[in-house]
C-alpha cells in the first residue's frame, strides 16, 4: 500500500503523524507539518501503520538538505532536515501535546522556549561503540542493532571529533581496538582538551596508552576492565587526576572524573542556571536530589544557609567535594552518597523539611519519591527533566499533594533531534 497522505503534526519522539484512507494513523520519520507525502507502507500494527517516504509531493518550506552524510541510518538525529528555528517551534508544539494527550487540566504555563547557542558542534562527549576487527567507531543504525562506521559527527564539539579522526590513523587503537567494546571521548572545555575511556576485556600495555596522547588534542587516557573504578589516568601527569574542567555562570569550576555525568550541551546548562536565578526564590535551606556534581547547587549557595545534595554515584560526589575544596566551599554544602528516597527517608524521620528541592532526575522521573516529597519540600520544587512524558505524569501527582505548576521553560538541550529539556517550577499551595 503507497497511500498519498498530509502530515499533520510531530509527536514525541520526532515521527510525523498522518491519516492512511481507512482512517488508521500513519507515523513517518523525516517529514514536517503539513507536507503531501506518498508513503510506503512498512509494518502494519494493528492500530496503526508505519511508513517511510516514497516522494515529497508538497515540500514544506522549512525543509532543507542535511548536513550529516549519515542521517536518516544514523539513529541519532531526527531534526536535521528541518531548518533550526522551526525546530523550536515544532518542539513547543510537541510540548503542548504531550501535555494535552495525558489529559493535563488548567493552563500550561509556558514561559518561554530557549534555543541552543549552537546549532551543531554542543556536545561535550560521545559515546561509541567499536568493533576492532574492522577498525569500526560508530552509533548503532537506526531501527538495527548493526554498528554504523562514522568519522565525525556534526553533533560533537571539534576537539572530539579531531581525536575520533585520529584514532583511525592510530597504530596503538588498532591493537587495543580488538579487545574493546566500547570508547567515550569527553571534553574538558577549559583546557580545550578531550579525555578518552574504553571498556575492554584485556589490560592495555601502559606504553600503548601514553603513545595515544601523542594526539595534540588528548588530555589522558583511562580504561575500563572490571570493577566500579577506570584505570588512570595515562599519563599519570595528567591535571588534577585526568579529570575535566567546567566553568559555572559565577566562574566556579567542576572538576569531572572520567564517565561521570555532565550535561552534553553545557552552554544550555549554564542557560538553565541563569533561569533558577532570575526566578528570584526565597529559599535559606535547599535540598538536591540528584545533585551528582552539585551542577545546580553551585550557582545557588551564596543565596542561602543550608545546602544538601545526594547521588547514587559516589564518583560523582567525590567530584562535587573536590570542586568545593578547591574553591573554598566545602563548607558551605553536604554532598552525600546515598539514594535519593533515602534522603527524603531520613528528612521525615528527623522532621526536616526545605525551601526548595531540586530534581533531575533520570529518564524514569521520580514517581517513587512522590509521596514523601510533598512534606519535605516546604516552598518550592525545581523539576528538570528530560524526558517530558514523565515530567507531566509527576507533574500530576504534585498538583495532586498541594501543589502548583507556577512556570515551564523548554531548553533546547539537543538540537537536530526530538529530545529536549523541560524545566518546571512548582510552589506549595498556602
């Protein structure tokens, strides 16, 4: 079946929506709004169809020529055909649907959507998988579990894709390549540097590693055999233990340990920070949930007297400590390793409560911590999320406990694809 059909919107998730003739709806990768398109037919599933492209018959204007020779078998990307600004706009769109399909009551309070500095080169890592008997560096291909062989990727920052290029021409990779599963390159944007992590299943030689960074871009070198720890960094030299450095809006540092999570588009983090500020909260005792590095406790501690952030991933506390003692902060805040149901566990028991709790959580959101959120957190909630679905269904469940949804950002964190950063403030009704 080839039906001719008009597109009537995006939905989450970056497909196009259309109607087949016998009313089924059709998804489709790679269209825009309002475009006439002859489809193929390409899995029936009972409730609906999906499709690829045959032939754009009506092109819509915002259309352009991507700039990627992978897209479309790349899994990566699904925005690259559309021109940026319209990507914003079809973003909030998508914003306001989501909201709409899970039945959301009342207003949506959209303050505004903000647009990525860059438009390509934001990412500050990649992670690839490697196959080393061909030498192959790649993503998985879209709707395959087959490695796809890249060079560069539009997406990275250059420094990365610099040393990814590199890599192909390295003797020293091609031996440890055959024993590897998979490679991050991450950089450390105020030395202008990349730092390299590789899961293998043979311990490298140290020789092979320090050779690597005779790649002028590379900082170090770890790798990954077994254990909760990488082994690094080579050279044993290497500044403040291999970790990388970020720059905060108040020019505070976060020194990062190797596969320790930080933003991927840190410009739009540091956009997000200025947000939370220019709310102006009235807050003297903040509570951070998934604080791991402490990227939003940082910018607010001179604001207030208490300031307590816990993470599961104790690397990643270690961080946050070590980047307080650096700068004299230390002090100042309590960075803890423990879940965060465990915190919220321990504030009931000994009847603590705070001003503000900020979330960030994971995929999955926080629905677990939702009844015993509601009595810890005093004034106000700051939800980040990036996955909107989950933030609605949260969302729900705090207007439920007492709460209101006072303001919603839209940050675009990763232009070029559907994903987005959702940015919710929350106050407690009186």
């Amino acid at each position: 079946m080839r039906p001719v059909v008009r597109v009537e919107k995006l939905i989450f998730g970056g497909d196009g929506l259309a109607r087949a003739p016998d009313g089924k709806v059709i998804f489709i990768p790679f269209v825009i709004p309002d475009e006439l398109v002859r489809v193929k037919i390409t899995n029936d599933l009972g409730d609906y169809y999906e499709a690829e492209v045959e032939e754009i018959l009506e092109e819509s204007p915002y259309r352009r020529h991507p700039k990627c020779p992978y897209y479309t078998v790349c899994g990566g990307c699904q925005f690259q055909h559309i021109e940026y600004s319209h990507q914003l706009e079809l973003k909030t769109q998508i914003l306001f649907d989501t909201f709409k399909h899970q039945k959301w009551e009342g207003e949506i309070p959209l303050e505004e959507a903000i647009p990525s500095p860059k438009e390509f080169g934001y990412r500050n890592r990649l992670r690839l998988h490697v196959e080393g008997e061909h030498l192959k560096l790649g993503f998985v291909k879209r709707r395959t579990h087959t490695v796809l062989k890249i060079k560069e990727c539009l997406l990275a920052d250059e420094k990365i894709n610099s040393v990814l290029k590199a890599l192909y021409q390295s003797q020293d990779w091609f031996k440890l390549a055959f024993y590897s599963k998979r490679i991050k390159l991450e950089t450390s944007p105020e030395e202008n540097l990349v730092t390299m992590i590789f899961w293998t299943s043979v311990s490298p030689h140290k020789e092979e590693l320090e050779r690597l960074t005779n790649i002028k871009e590379l900082k170090c070198v770890f790798f990954w055999k077994k254990g909760r720890r990488p082994q690094g960094p080579f050279p044993s030299n290497a500044t403040y233990g291999g970790r990388r450095i970020f720059k905060n809006i108040d020019d505070m540092l976060y020194f990062v340990q190797p596969g320790v999570f930080v933003q991927t588009n840190w410009d739009v983090n540091l956009l997000i920070m200025k947000k939370i500020r220019e709310w102006n909260l009235d807050y003297s005792e903040v509570l951070d949930l998934h604080a791991g590095i402490g990227n939003f406790l940082f910018p607010l501690i001179n604001n207030g007297k208490k300031f307590i952030g816990v993470d599961t991933d104790p690397r990643a506390i270690e961080d946050g400590i070590f980047s307080a003692e650096k700068q004299g902060i230390n002090g100042r805040l309590d960075l803890r390793h423990m879940s965060a149901m465990e915190a919220l566990y321990e504030a009931v028991k000994f009847g603590e409560s705070y001003d503000l709790v900020l979330l960030d959580p994971p995929r999955g959101g926080c629905k677990e911590l939702m009844r015993l959120l509601p009595d810890v957190a005093r004034k106000y909630i700051v939800y980040i999320s990036c996955d909107l679905p989950t933030f609605v269904r949260d969302a729900k469940i705090l207007i439920q406990n007492g709460f209101t949804l006072e303001r919603v950002c839209l940050f675009d964190m990763f232009p070029q694809t559907y994903h987005f950063e959702t940015v919710g403030l929350f106050q407690k009704k009186a």
